[in-house]
C-alpha cells in the first residue's frame, strides 16, 4: 500500500523570502577551493591580535564560566552595553539601558522588521541597498520606496519629492562607507535629512555597521545625532567588521518607548544573544587598545582598496568606479557586457564577484558588481582581477 506523504503548509509570507546570492557564492567557493571570490563581505581574520584573544578567553573560561557559560539577560551582558554605549555610539541619549545585544546586527533587522512592517507599512530605501536588508524586511510584505543613491548620499530632490507625495513611515539607511555603493552620506545631508525626518516623522533605521572603516581614521557623526525625534530613531551596530564575524555579536540602540516590546520579540527569537561571545567581547575590549586595534584595520583596508584600484586600472582600464573613503567593497561597472554573461564566465572561470542587480529593492537592471578587497592576498587578488579581465575580453571579441 501507497504512503502518503503529508501536505506541507508553509505561511504566505515566505513566497516573499529572498534568497542571498552572495551565500551562494560563499557556499560554491567553500565546496571549490579553486575559487577566488571577491563577493563576501569578509573581514581579514589576521587583524585580531590572537594572543590577546587566546589569553582572554582561557580567562573567561576558568575565571567567568558561571556567567558566560550560562542564560543571560536578554537585552545583554551589561559590561558590554556599557562599553558600546561608551565607546561605540554618539548619539546624545545613548545610556546601557538603550542598548540591546543581538546576534549580529542582522537580527537587529529582523526584530525591526517584525516590530513595524506589514502591508500597510511604507519603507523607503537607498538604491542600491544592502541585499540583508532586503532579506529581512520582505516577509513582512511593506510596500518599498527608492531613493537613488549619490557619492555625498541620497539624491535630496528625489527625497523631499518622495516624502512630499507619500506617507512614508520608516527610511532604512547605511550612511557610512554604505554595503555595496561604497557612498558616504556628507555632513549637510546627514543634517538635512535628520531635520526632514523628523518633520515628516518617519522612523530612522540607521546601519552603522562600518561607521569604524574610514581609511583616514575619521568617524562621520551618525545621522540620528542630528534628530530630535529620538522616539522615531534607532541605531544599528556591529562587532562582524571591528573584531570579528565569528562572535556573531551587533547591537541596537532602542528608544525607551520601544525597550520592553523589542525585548519581548527579541525573547521569543533566541531568548538572549551568546552569552559566551558578549562575556569575551567585553574581556577583549578592557585589554586592547582600542583606537590602535581601529587604526590598524583602517589602515590596512586602505592598502588593500590601493592594490584592487590598482589592478583593475591595469588590467580593465575601461571599468569604472569611485573612490571610496573607507568601507571594504568597491562598486564597479563593467561598460559593454551583459551583468548575466560576465557573471556566469568569471564562475566558470573561477572568479566571482556580486552582481549589482542583488542589491536593487526592485530587481533593476545593474551594469554593476560589488568587488570585496579586505579579504583575498595581493598574489590571489591579481589572479582573481586577470581571470575576470579575460572572460572580458573574450565577451567583447
């Protein structure tokens, strides 16, 4: 006799999930050692000092386990909320108790997405976006908005025009060194739009997530530093590109009005952030020195965004793209050839990189693909860059 299989119900929503390209590529460059890919977001892991991480973890291990081995507070460990809410934020009404420990700041996103999006919900968003963001707004179905992207941040026109004609309620933004564009917002425009939001009073989700990779050592004062409407503002940050990925550790500041509710979603989502990860982060931040540790990956990055800049000059002299100020992507187009046909040569070629069409909110048509230089070795970068250079040529001939 025929079994038969059970119905498998899953929520409306999920035909809204998008999937990451960018996992994908990880994933083939995982099972292809081969590879050499430019399309991660990936940290350099030789900037954090190992003996240092050595030695603070067997402290906390003999001399924290009952704290960092066990459930905590689900808002986070409260030596590390001071410290972000010391070290970390500008914001003028920051204190630890508006600070919440998440695991990455990618579950900040999601919280917030849960928080305030349904179908009745207008966000607006840079295009292009960063391609998390768009992952964990769309199951909760808003209808989306987009405001094109400048080398000094949004085009202001365009801005005023969509905010004149539409209820907005929430603009998602990555001011600084902004995943893929590279663009940074200027001072007039994080003034201007902080004024302009609050007239409108429109919800601030502001990413901060490379506020800290300015490759002069400059730190942009946040966008929400200019607002006075602290009740319709919140900041999100991140440990991923300052120390490490593998703490899985960000940080979002909550306004008072939003604490118990955003702990609450927060609870019914991992109950509290690793507990292990926040009692070591804050042991590392007491030991090293900080504003040396920021500067040497600041310093760093930049010699590795020169050598990229380099090569593709060489190399591709007919791809164009802007100089970022800090960040670690560069967003370059490749003139005369289908975004299609050069990404699906560099993999066969064993290259890749991400297509700029993963970042457009609506799936537009890009010419551009975001290149990752913090990660790859000088030797491996110019191989990856010549590997791309010939799948080039071979689609112009």
């Amino acid at each position: 006799m025929k079994t038969e299989m059970p119905t498998i119900f899953s929520a409306k929503r999920t035909s809204f999930v998008r999937t990451s390209v960018i996992r994908e590529i990880l994933k083939l460059t995982v099972e292809n050692s081969d590879m050499l890919s430019f399309a991660g977001g990936l940290p350099n892991p030789h900037l954090l000092p190992k003996d240092i991480l050595s030695s603070v973890m067997e402290s906390v291990v003999k001399d924290h386990s009952a704290t960092a081995l066990q459930y905590g507070d689900s808002s986070g460990y409260q030596a590390l909320r001071t410290q972000i809410a010391e070290k970390l934020t500008d914001v003028y009404w920051i204190s630890p108790d508006s600070i919440s420990v998440t695991h990455g700041s990618q579950q900040g996103l999601d919280i917030l997405g849960k928080m305030f999006m349904d179908s009745d919900t207008n966000v607006l968003l840079e295009d292009p976006v960063y391609l998390g963001a768009l992952q964990a707004f769309s199951p909760y179905q808003p209808n989306f908005f987009s405001v094109p992207m400048e080398p000094d941040g949004p085009n202001f026109y365009l801005l005023e025009e969509i905010l004149s004609q539409n209820k907005i309620h929430i603009f998602y933004a990555n001011p600084s060194y902004q995943n893929p564009s590279t663009y940074t917002w200027s001072l007039e425009k994080r003034k201007r739009i902080a004024s302009i939001l609050d007239e409108k009073e429109v919800i601030l989700i502001e990413d901060e997530a490379y506020r800290y990779l300015d490759f002069d050592g400059k730190v942009y004062p946040s966008v929400s530093s200019f607002r006075k409407r602290i009740d319709l503002t919140f900041v999100l940050g991140s440990f991923s590109k300052i120390l490490s990925p593998g703490f899985r550790l960000g940080w979002v500041v909550v306004p008072e009005v939003y604490r118990s509710l955003f702990t609450a979603i927060k609870q019914g989502n991992d109950l509290n952030s690793n507990q292990f990860s926040q009692v070591v982060v804050s042991k590392l931040l007491e030991r090293i020195d900080w504003k040396e540790h920021l500067r040497s990956i600041q310093t760093f990055y930049s010699e590795k965004q020169k050598i990229l800049v380099s090569l593709l000059k060489e190399y591709i002299p007919e791809a164009k793209f802007s100089l970022p100020e800090g960040g670690m992507f560069l967003w370059v187009e490749y003139p005369k050839v289908s975004q299609k046909e050069l990404m699906a040569g560099c993999l066969t070629n064993g290259v890749a990189m991400v297509p700029g069409s993963e970042f457009s909110p609506e799936s537009k048509f890009s010419a551009n693909f975001r290149m990752n230089f913090s990660f790859l070795g000088k030797e491996e970068m110019e191989e990856g860059v010549r590997r791309i250079a010939k799948v080039y040529r071979d689609i112009n001939t």
